[in-house]
C-alpha cells in the first residue's frame, strides 16, 4: 500500500477561501476512489493532507483527474510551496511523523 501526505502554504490568509472551495471538490473526487483512508488539517496558511492507497496507479488516476487536476493546473495562483511524499506503508502515520518526512523527504514545488 501507498500511503501520499502533501502540505500546502498558502500566498496569503485570504487564500484559504479558494482552497476550501477546491477542497470540497477533491473531498468529492475523493470519495469516489479507491482511497483506502483520509485525513487532512490545517490553520492559518499551512495545510495538510494524507492519503491511503492500495497502488501508485490509484494514486496517479486520481491525481491526474477531475477537480484535482484542475487545482493543480491553477496551484499557482494560491500556493508559495507544495510538499509531496509517497512512500510504501500499510496505515497512515501519526501528524507528528507526517510532518517530519514532508521537512525531510518530500519534493518540493515553490511558485
């Protein structure tokens, strides 16, 4: 199994009203997948999520699709930096963990 946290830092505060909005449209998407298992917090500007899936093709077909395509293609407009990391893993690790390997491990996009 696949287990993917990502973080978000938003440009500014005000950017979290267009990250709920896509939020609610991934959460969507999300829920038809065959993601294993979801968690995702945040405050002020900074903003988590984890994922459990059964492959890196399940991840992918979801990444590269509908609402979240979409906000990748317009990531730009509300992010400073996204940190990605996928690793092997049969559950989801603890905040504290998660937060550390996307300090050390993750790669990183900065717009």
């Amino acid at each position: 199994m696949k287990v993917t946290i990502t973080s978000i830092k938003l440009r500014g505060p005000f950017k979290f009203f267009a990250l709920s909005s896509q939020a609610l449209k991934i959460a969507h998407q999300l829920k038809a997948t065959n993601c294993r298992e979801f968690k995702k917090r945040g405050f002020w500007t900074t903003h988590y999520t984890m994922t459990l899936w059964d492959s890196e093709e399940d991840i992918q077909q979801f990444a590269r699709s509908g609402a979240h395509r979409e906000a990748l293609k317009d990531s730009a407009k509300i992010a400073r930096e996204i940190r990605t990391y996928t690793y092997d893993a049969d559950h989801l690790p603890k905040w504290s963990t998660a937060i550390k390997l996307l300090l050390h491990k993750a790669k990183i996009t900065r717009y």
